[in-house]
C-alpha cells in the first residue's frame, strides 16, 4: 500500500515505490537535507515532499527533530528509525527485482532490434549498431 498521511493507504503504483525509495535513501544518505534540497534533488514539488515526509513520519519510518541551535529553527533532521531502515531494505529489494526485469526486457528488445537490422541488407547499419552495442551493453547478464 502507498502512504497517506495520518496512517491512510491508497493502492502502491511504481511511483510511490520510486518516490519513497529515492527520499529513504536521500535521508539516509544526508539527514540534514532540507525539504527544498529534497525537492530539487528528487525532481518534486516542495509540497509533495513535504506531504511525503509527513507521511514517513507517521508511519514512524523517519524521526524527525528541530536544530536546537540553528538559527533557521524550521530546519529539521531526518533520521531513519530501525523501522525506516527495515522498509528501506524492503523497498530496496523489490525495486532492485522491478529494475532487472526492466532491464531484461530491455535487452530482449535490443536483442529484437539487432535481429531485425540483421534481416535488412544495411551493412552500414548493422556495423555501426553491432560495434556500439558490443561497446555499451556487454555487460547485459542474460540470467
């Protein structure tokens, strides 16, 4: 389930899982960064990661506390709790299982392409796509 709010839930869509994927691991990665610095990182509206945020806190997945000495007092740091580094890892690995199967989807479509050029006659075409290919994507594991 996607998060609300309050402790609501609403249907998961990749989004959701994206969006809370890229601002655990922004929190984890630098607790003091500051919503602003959130939204231009992640490419998100400021109230959006706002309401994220609020969320991730109800759920009790993020803590977050004032800088007692700043001078900006609506700073706030956010720290993952045990419970936000658990779904963190959750999270982490379904995305890492959704991103290979992209992946291999994306090499099985490559792999059409090549095939079709292949069938063409266009030696000009295939030689230039077999040797950037060969360069860029040897590393494409076919597990």
């Amino acid at each position: 389930m996607g998060l609300t709010p309050k402790g609501g839930s609403v249907p998961e869509s990749p989004l959701d899982l994206d969006t809370r994927f890229r601002l655990l691991r922004a929190l984890e990665e630098d607790p003091n960064v500051s919503q602003r610095d959130l939204s231009k990182e992640l490419g998100l509206s400021l109230g959006k990661i706002n309401y994220c945020l609020r969320a991730l806190v109800d759920k009790g997945w993020v803590k977050a506390g004032n800088f007692r000495r700043s001078e900006r007092k609506h700073r706030y740091l956010y720290q993952l709790t045990p419970a936000g580094l658990s779904e963190k890892a959750r999270i982490t690995n379904r995305f890492l299982k959704r991103k290979i199967k992209e992946h291999q989807a994306l090499a099985e479509e490559i792999e059409r392409l090549r095939n079709e050029l292949s069938g063409t006659g266009d030696e000009n075409t295939r030689t230039a796509t077999t040797a950037n290919s060969t360069a860029n994507l040897g590393f494409v594991d076919k597990k």
